[in-house]
C-alpha cells in the first residue's frame, strides 16, 4: 500500500497533467509540485504509521496494562503530524491552484519520458523553473549533472563555482512507485523532432 503513489495521481487527477508533466512545465507553481508531492507523501506516510501504532497498542491493551502514556503519547505525535500533514497539503493545494500553473496547462501540452539514473552517473539535465532555480538565474538551462545520492553537482559551464542543487532543482525527480528510484526527464518523441527541425 505505501509504494503505490496515492499522491501522484491524486494531483493528476486534479490537475489533468502527470507529476512529470508539471515538472517539465516553465512555470514555478508547477515545477515545484514534484517537491510538494514528496513533502506530502512524507508527512502522509508518517500520520499513517503513527495512527496505525495508537490503533496497535488500543488492540492490545497497552493502555490498559501499562502507562496511560501509550495512549496519550502517540495521540499528542499524532496531533504534530496532522499540523505537518495540513501544512503539506495546504502547500500543494496552492501549487495546483496557481492561475499561471493553470493557464501555461491548458495552452501546451507536454509528454516528457524518464531516464532513470544512479548516483554517480553524469548526465543531461534540463534544470526546471523551481523558485531556487530562479533566483539563481538558471531556470530552462541545459547542463550536465553529477547526481549523487542527495544532491547533484553542475557542469562548470553554469559558472566558475561548483553549483551544488538539491535533486528537485537539478531535474532529478524520486519514483515512489519504484523504491525512490532516481530519473530525469527527455522530451517526448514530437518535441524532440519539433526541437530538430
């Protein structure tokens, strides 16, 4: 039940567009919904467990043997991971809702394909418009990158420094579906021979 991505299609079947669809999109809104759909996948995930330890020792009677603390401990981690959870939702709630998220959906269409990756490898990366791309002026860049198994490192074309980016930013996205593999996204088939035209 947990490595099936509830939030995932959640989010395209409010949105109409794939994760990796947004990811690919130059709007911020919609470049930063794979990084919300992580927090969210996270902060439910961790509700789910807490809940499921407060049911498991009411079932067996832990309260009733023990400390009332078996109880109310989980109850008041519980009460911490719901504020977390509404903070998560609220945050991909206003992602999905953006007009300009929404407006750049209805007027193009995108089909990217995955590339899975592996720390160590080097590869081609588009960086997308998250809001520390942004900021940083590299947004809709092509680049190589570096991945290692929490960051990735850019080529040194992007600048005299290294440029260290956290996987979101880089373009390297997490598959829940498959044990957190790593991938990076290519066009579709018509937007590459579009490109080459």
């Amino acid at each position: 039940m947990l490595n099936l991505d509830a939030v995932g299609r959640w989010i395209t079947r409010r949105t109409g567009r794939t994760l990796d669809q947004h990811a690919a999109d130059p709007v911020p809104a919609a470049a930063n919904l794979p990084q919300a759909a992580h927090g969210l996948r996270t902060a439910r995930t961790d509700l789910l467990l807490k809940v499921d330890q407060l049911r498991t020792a009411l079932i067996n009677e832990d309260d009733l043997s023990g400390s009332i603390a078996a109880v109310t401990g989980p109850l008041d981690a519980i009460a911490t991971l719901g504020s977390e959870y509404r903070y998560a939702r609220n945050w991909a709630d206003v992602l999905i809702g953006d007009p300009a998220r929404t407006e750049y959906a209805e007027a193009h269409r995108a089909q990217p394909l995955r590339r899975y990756v592996n720390p160590g490898d080097t590869v081609p990366v588009i960086l997308p418009h998250t809001d520390a791309c942004r900021q940083r002026h590299l947004a809709g860049r092509h680049t190589r990158a570096r991945v290692s198994r929490h960051d990735a490192e850019l080529d040194l074309v992007i600048g005299p420094a290294q440029v260290r980016l956290a996987h979101a930013d880089a373009g390297i996205y997490q598959d829940p579906a498959h044990g957190g593999a790593l991938y990076v996204l290519e066009p579709g088939a018509d937007e590459a021979a579009a490109s080459d035209g």
